[in-house]
C-alpha cells in the first residue's frame, strides 16, 4: 500500500469516527437511565460510554409521553398530522404538475413559450422573498393555524416538478400518443395513461 493512500485512509477514518460520534453519544444517552443521563450532561468522567443494560423502553415511554399527557396522544397526533399534509401534498402535486407538464409538453397554444419560460424564471426567485407576502395572503384568508397553508398551495404547481413532468411528457414518442388518439382518447386520457 502507499503511503499516499494510508495517509488518505487514516483521515476517512479519523473523519468518519468523528462524524459518527454524535451518533454513538446518541444511542448511548437514549439507552441509559435518567440518572445516567443527567451525569453526561454534566460530566462526562461519570458517563457510561456503553451501559452495561440498555433501557429499550426509554424509547416508548418518549413516544407515549411526548406532547400531551394523555398517554400516546401527541404521537399518535403527530402522526396523523403528517401523514394527513402528506398524503394531500404529493396529490396536489401529482395532479398539478402532471397536468400542467403535460400541456406544455403536448398542446399548441399561443403564448406557450412566454408563458414556460415566465414559469422557468420564477424558479430563481429565492422562497424567502414570498415568505412575507404568503403569510398575509394565507392570514387575509383565515388559514393561520390550519393545514391549508400546507396543502392547497400544491394543487397550483411548483415549476421544478412542472418542468420534469413536461421533459418526461415530451419523451414519450409521438407515435404512442397518435395511437392512444386512434383508439379514441381525448387529451386528459392521454394524459392518464
């Protein structure tokens, strides 16, 4: 082995521990009583770098004790919360994108190219400058602490993802889409499927 080489897996190495530290200190706090716990806090010549019986049902009792003192209600809450905004994002995001992709893929209209090109350009518009704007819409509205600032902003489109749908729609050959045609689809059944 070179010596180039060694030095360069010594310092992936070296790297690598000290990447995967905070990990270690992780695990090994979640594992370890309270007592134990509060001691690394405050010292780490009291800490158990590996405790000797790991407490699994730390892990539970945090889950069933976090954010309500109901027991498992804030996780269970959580939970649904997420998978509520979600589920309802990726299909405003689908339909929309799809959609929208599609027509500037495969429609012939006039102002097609201004148009994707003024959604292209929006993209460089950094998110913290509608930040502001958005919260006022979003209180004029009444959706302050609701989901729906979440959620119906995807059924209008992101330009990142209408700009993929569109390069996919745009790949599928011409032929495919004729012989869907023939068989009797309109533009949103091409669309479908």
């Amino acid at each position: 082995m070179k010596p180039s080489t060694l030095v360069v897996l010594i310092a992936l190495v070296a790297g690598s521990l000290i990447m995967l530290f905070p990990l270690w200190w992780m695990l090994s706090v979640s594992l370890s009583t309270p007592a134990q716990a509060s001691a690394a806090a405050t010292s780490l010549s009291d800490f158990n770098w590996m405790p000797q019986l790991a407490n699994w049902h730390n892990y539970p009792e945090a889950l069933r004790n976090m954010g309500s003192r109901q027991p498992w209600q804030g996780f269970l809450d959580a939970l649904a919360n997420t998978i509520v905004v979600t589920v309802l994002s990726v299909i405003g995001q689908v339909l929309s994108c799809s959609l929208v992709g599609y027509a500037f893929a495969r429609l012939r209209f006039r102002g097609r190219g201004p148009a994707f090109v003024v959604m292209i350009a929006t993209m460089m518009l950094p998110a913290q400058v509608t930040m502001i704007p958005m919260f006022i819409l979003f209180r004029w509205f009444g959706w302050i602490n609701t989901f729906l600032p979440l959620v119906v902003p995807m059924f209008f489109g992101t330009p990142f993802y209408i700009f993929m749908f569109r390069q996919f729609c745009a790949q599928v050959p011409e032929a495919l889409v004729e012989a869907a045609r023939i068989d009797g689809c309109g533009h949103i059944g091409v669309w479908w499927r």
